[in-house]
C-alpha cells in the first residue's frame, strides 16, 4: 500500500465515518467528540483506481480507545511476520525494531517510540486519518515527521488491506528511521519532493516511483544473500516470501533513473525488485539536483513494471510466472 497516482485527487466527496475504525469499543473515550471518528474521505484517484485519501489533521494516538480486538491483530501480524522475517529482512531493520522496544503484547504507543526515535535520528511520529495528498506528506517527512495511521485494520484483514494502516506504517516503516543514513535519505526524499511538486506532476511520477522501489519494495544486497528492507514487502507475509523466493520477478540493480521510468501497480506483488548495495548508495543517489534527471527523464519514455534493459544490471530475469495480464503498467 503506499504511493497515490501524481495527479491531484479530484474533489473529495464526504462518506460516513470509516465503518473499519476500531475505536468506540475502548473504554470510555477519552477523544473529544471531533476525533471520536476519523473523517475519511474518498477521493477518486484517477489512473490506480479508487484510493482514499484521508483528512490531513495530525491527531493524538487514541492508545487508551483500542480495543482488546486492536491488540490482539496487532500480536498476530507482529509475530506472524517477525517469525518470517528472520533471515529475510536486513540485520539493522530487526534490531531497530528491538530497539525501539516493539513487542507483540501491546501496540506500541507512540510517545514510548518518539523517546528513542528522537534521540536517535531526530526523527518523531505523528498520528494521521491514512493517506495524505503528497503535499502533507512531503513536508512532514522534510521536517523529520513520519506520518503513522492512527487505526489498525480489522482481523478479516489480517492477510490484505487496500491502505496503509498503523501496522504497514509502524511496523514496516518506522523502524529504518532509526538508521542514521536511511534517516538522512527520508528527510531528503521529503525535500526532493517538496520541490518535486514545484516542478509538476512529472516530476512528482518520478518522486512516487522512487518511494516505491526503494522506501516501500526495496531489497538490499548484503554479506548473506538479498535482504528486505521495503515496508511494503516486510508488513506482508505473502510478499515477504515472493520477493526474495520466487524465480518470477526481475531483480535488477539500483538505478536511480531507471526507476523513475518504471510504473508499478499498487495491487499485486511487484514484477521488478531494485536492490541496493547499502544505505549510503541510497542517500548517495538523491544527493545531486534532481531537476536536470527530471528534463532528461522527460525525454525517455515510461517502462512497463516488467521489463528489463539491456543497460540493467540482472541479478535475476523473472520467468513471469502469474504476473497480470490485464491493465498492463
Ligand atoms: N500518506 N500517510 C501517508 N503515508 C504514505 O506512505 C504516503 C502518503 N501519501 C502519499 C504517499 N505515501 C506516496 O504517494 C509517496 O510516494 C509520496
Ligand atoms: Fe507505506
């Protein structure tokens, strides 16, 4: 779940409050009346279909509002995906997590996490509704704020949810920040797409791509064989297994501007996988000006999500096995 299409949503339209918000079972809430449910409002997202884009308030972790169901959701995918993850997700993405003293008792509450966080990296949470139009979230992440969902899905959720919600954004996302270089590459990510939004919806495509290859569905080279440090790949158990095991995806070396000509699909596993060699190629790569890459990537046409180039570095050809055949990318 992750990145919206780079047009601007069209006009939101307000819907019921979120039927999947787990709040209200809580004891007695203590949220004002305001935040007792979260607005969600349905933008029609042109070219990926439906995406809701939510109310752009920062909100307090309703901690003492979630239900014993919340909790229990957030044991099982903790402990599902911690038991998957050892020996698939890098080393630093394992400990940061255990640094940060995650457990699968309890969600985590946020101001515990911004303790160490902050004194890591500089680096705080913020609650939010869900997906922020780019803007919001562009500048959040320039100031160091990463936005978390303050709702956790629902247990008939548990294998698939359409948006990111607190376990995608807590437990896939927030742990990396507390890496100093991946830290650094975040904030310049929100900078680069501060601007990026300046400069037009080309240029944010290249930006959303970019967030999607690396920061969502990134692997990392290491000593032992391709690690995981994608959020997306980490907070799915089916994912978590595809990305590294099966012979169908491409796995092609980083290649800044060849990933910002690469589309992608928000609702299938991915077809391409970028690898990195370390977090420094990472902050490396969005050091120089982005505005010239853009002119250059204005001139050459956007690829397919399956394809491979002859200047690709192919650490794995995909056999292509169950891609999807229709809406091509
Ligand atoms: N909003 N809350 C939230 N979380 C995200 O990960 C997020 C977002 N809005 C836009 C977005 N991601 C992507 O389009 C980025 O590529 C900008
Ligand atoms: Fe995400």
């Amino acid at each position: 779940p992750g990145p919206l299409s780079s047009r601007r949503c069209g006009s939101a339209k307000k819907v019921p409050a979120c039927a999947g918000s787990s709040l209200g079972k809580g004891r007695g809430s203590k949220l004002q009346a305001m935040n007792a449910k979260p607005a969600r409002l349905e933008n029609i997202v042109t070219d990926k279909g439906k995406v809701p884009v939510y109310a752009t308030g920062i909100i307090e972790q309703p901690w003492d509002d979630y239900s014993d169901g919340d909790h229990d959701v957030w044991r099982q995918l903790y402990e599902r995906q911690r038991e998957i993850l050892v020996g698939r997700a890098c080393d630093e993405f394992l400990a940061a997590q255990d640094a940060m003293g995650m457990t699968p008792d309890r969600i985590p509450k946020f101001a515990d996490i911004n303790a160490v966080l902050e004194a890591a990296t500089g680096w705080t949470l913020i609650g939010v509704e869900g997906l922020l139009p780019e803007l919001d979230f562009f500048d959040h992440l320039a100031n160091r704020r990463f936005p978390v969902t303050w709702w956790i899905r629902r247990p008939d959720q548990i294998d698939y949810i359409a948006e990111p919600d607190l376990f995608h954004d807590l437990f896939g996302h927030v742990p990396l920040l507390m890496n100093p270089l991946f830290a650094d590459y975040m904030q310049a990510y929100g900078r680069g797409g501060v601007k990026a939004h300046g400069v037009g919806p080309e240029a944010l495509a290249n930006l959303t791509r970019l967030y999607w290859y690396t920061v969502e569905f990134g692997l990392i080279n290491t000593s032992q064989g391709l690690r995981i440090y994608g959020a997306g790949i980490v907070s799915s158990k089916g994912e978590s297994l595809y990305s590294l095991e099966s012979p169908a995806p491409n796995r092609l070396g980083f290649d800044l501007e060849r990933i910002m000509r690469t589309r992608y699909r928000i609702d299938t596993f991915q077809k391409t996988y970028f690898v990195i060699d370390s977090f420094e190629q990472l902050m490396e790569a969005t050091r120089p000006d982005c505005v010239p890459i853009y002119e250059r990537r204005a001139t050459l046409e956007s690829l397919p999500a399956g394809s491979v180039l002859d200047s690709d570095e192919v650490i794995q050809r995909g056999n292509g096995d169950g891609w999807a055949a229709d809406g091509d990318v």
